[in-house]
C-alpha cells in the first residue's frame, strides 16, 4: 500500500534523559504508561514531539523510554518498561502485530468491526486502531507520534490486509498548528472512500463514517452491552435514551422486541438509526418491530414523556461523557441522578433498567452507588442484575484506563 504522507518531522538523534522523582518512580515501577510532567527532577535537555525519552530513578537506574511530549501534562508517554529496548521498525512491528493477533477470535464473519489497538492498553499511549471490515482507521492523540507514523503505519499494513487506513486526530491535535499538511479523516493509503463503511456485529449490519464521525465511527466498546440488551427485549417496548445512530436499538428489536422509540437531540442520528434499521429488514424480528424516532433533549424529553403516563419495559440510558475533566465531576453526578429520576418516572413497574457512563472521572463504585440511591430516593429500589464494562477488545491494564460502567437492574 502507497501512503499518502506529506513530510513530517525528522527524530532527534539523541534522546533525552530524564529523572524522575520517588513518587514518580513508583508509579512507573507498577508499569503505569504516563510520566507527568510534575514527576520530572531534570532532564537532560528540551526535546520536540515524538523524542525518545528515556527515564531512570534518583539512583540512575533505568525505568523506561517512551514519546516525549512537552506540550502536555502527560510529559512522557511510556513505550517500553523495565528492559532496556530499542524502538525502530521491528519494536513498532512487534507491538502491532501482538496487539493485533490478540484480537483474532474476535473477527468472524458475524463479526468484522473491533478495536485492534487500545491505546495504553496495548503499550502504545495515544494510538488506537479500530477494523471496520477492509478500512483501517487510525486514531493518534499526540502530536508526539508523527516522526513514528511512517513505522507504525508499516507495522499496521504487515498485519493486514486492508482495503484503505484512515487517519482521524483528537481534538486537541486538531488545534495544534503543527500538522504538516495532515488532517482529520485524511486517508493515508489505499482505495478511496465516498460515504460509511458496511460492517457486520453479531449479525447484524451498521456503518461507520470513519472520516467524521464520532470517535472513529462508531462505539465498539458497547458492542457486549448491545447484545445483553437484545437476550432482555423480547416482547417488551424499549426507550433507547441518548441513541444516536440506534445501536441499542436495532438489538433491540433483534431480540424481539414489539415496540423501540430512538431518543436523540440529533435529526443526522436518527436518520442514521433509521437507515440501521432499513439495512436488517431482512431480519424477521427487526421487521417486526415498530420502531419510532424522538428528535428532542433527553432530559426535556423524558419529563414530559413522564407527564404523558407514557412506561416501557426496558430503557435503556447511554450518555456522552459528562465529566472530561475534574471540575465536571459535581455536575456530571447530579446529571446522573437526573437521568436515573427520570427514567425511572417512565419505566413500568418489574421494568428493566440500563444505564452506562462513559465518564472516566466518575468511579464505577461512585456511579453504581449513586444509581441505587437514587432509586431508593425515589421509592423504586433496584436489583441489581449485573455490573459490565468494556467489551473485550478494550482491555484495561492500568486504573485510569478504566472509563465504561454499565448497570443492569429490575425495579
């Protein structure tokens, strides 16, 4: 595959050396993948994006090497702990490849969509790589892993085969200034793209706008959490709050559901559910079920669902993150509760409730706590069915790394 790359900074042939505090040792020894800043004593010498960095305790005993990025907090973002390596090519490749392989027995002909490369998680901060079919997308939230990007897209085309990749930047890159002539949804390689890409999960078909929608087209990480919905919906009427492109409730109706109403402030949202539906017609459950779009704001929209006398059996309640930073954790508490208020004001009584966070800030044990409370406030207590995270593809190795709760419960 030929790729599509303008000129990107050159690495700097001396690394940097930096020393760490105690604190900042200790954390590293446990094979935490970030150095922040305040953890850095001295270093050797100032450094651009994507340096190598390598980092030794107080007593210069090595502790690892990873990107450096001086533009971040995240100081360095660690690639290699404990043993001493050398990252070229061959490091880059071997990474890819044994992040890659893990997630064979995922891909199967039901199945053609999953994460292959998840960031910390698979020893490579900041990089994610999701399949949709043959298109790759490429992920990157650091501006330190452009001079890589050459060898990490010749590892990503080695463990192919693909029919394009596609490069999608964080947010916060895409303000950067210093791009090189890069840019969100550019395609690095291969075919060209003209619309979403078809995929199938569990059976069923979806598409991804993997060069502008959200994350890198779709949410793989809830693909476990769909399914469980679908083994709870048959016969029952179903809400899906917050649905955007009706994930939830094409399993929905999947699993046999008489009745599924998408809920979202996004007309482009729905559309796109209501095109998910259309593409499994095929499938005599989905045909079965009624299926209705609700344009409006969640919690607007409930409380005057509730004040219809309007109930289902199962709702289920899937919000974006509402705490991205520490000040938001008091107002993304309280929209929970709120959430949990309201949807119990319009679920049935012996009904089902899914709720989830995607909120990194907020603990499992703080949102799974404040759900129940709320309920017991509300005189409408809960059992609790079961606690779930993310699907297997997004592995967790270090406490941070943990964002998805999801709770299933019956009134």
């Amino acid at each position: 595959m030929n790729f599509n790359l303008p000129l990107l900074p050159s690495l700097a042939a001396k690394r940097i050396a930096v020393h760490v505090t105690p604190a900042a040792a200790r954390i590293m020894r446990s094979a935490h993948p970030w150095l922040f800043d305040q953890g850095i004593q001295r270093q050797s010498h100032q450094g651009q994006p994507g340096d190598l960095a390598v980092v030794f305790d107080q007593q210069r005993r090595f502790l690892g090497v990873g990107l450096y990025d001086p533009d971040s907090p995240i100081r360095v973002k660690i690639l290699q702990h404990g043993q001493q390596a050398v990252i070229n090519s061959e490091w880059f490749a071997a990474a890819i490849d044994r992040a890659i392989r893990r997630r064979d027995p995922l891909l199967t002909a039901q199945t053609t969509a999953v994460r292959l490369i998840h960031g910390e998680n698979d020893g490579l901060p900041g990089l994610v790589l999701d399949r949709y079919a043959q298109t790759g997308v490429l992920k990157l939230y650091s501006l330190a892993w452009l001079p890589h990007l050459p060898q990490v897209l010749a590892g990503i085309v080695a463990a192919g085969p693909w029919e394009r990749l596609v490069l999608r930047l964080s947010r916060n890159m895409q303000a950067g200034a210093a791009l090189y002539g890069l840019a969100d949804g550019h395609i690095l390689g291969g075919l060209p793209l003209d619309g979403p890409v078809l995929f199938q999960e569990n059976g069923l078909t979806f598409t991804a706008d993997v060069r502008q929608g959200h994350k890198t087209g779709f949410f793989l990480d809830q693909r476990d959490n769909r399914a469980k919905v679908g083994a709870l919906a048959g016969g029952r009427t179903v809400l899906d709050v917050f649905a955007y492109n009706g994930g939830f409730s094409l399993y929905a109706a999947q699993g046999g559901a008489r009745e599924v109403t998408s809920l979202d402030v996004s007309g482009p949202a729905l559309a796109m559910a209501r095109h998910h539906f259309q593409l499994n017609e095929g499938i005599a459950e989905v045909a079965a079920a009624t299926h209705h779009l609700l344009q409006g704001d969640a919690f607007l929209t409930l409380a005057d669902l509730a004040g219809t006398g309007r109930q289902y059996d199962l709702i289920i309640i899937d919000p974006p993150a509402l705490a991205k930073k520490q000040s938001e954790i008091p107002r993304a508490v309280n929209a929970y509760s709120r959430l949990v208020r309201l949807g119990l004001a319009v679920l049935a009584p012996g009904g089902t409730l899914v709720i989830s966070s995607c909120s990194s800030r907020v603990t499992a044990e703080t949102f799974f706590t404040l759900v129940h409370e709320t309920a017991s406030q509300e005189g409408r207590p809960l059992q609790e069915l079961e606690r779930t995270g993310h699907a297997p593809d997004h592995p967790i190795s270090f406490p941070e790394g943990a964002y998805l709760k999801c709770l299933f419960a019956r009134v």
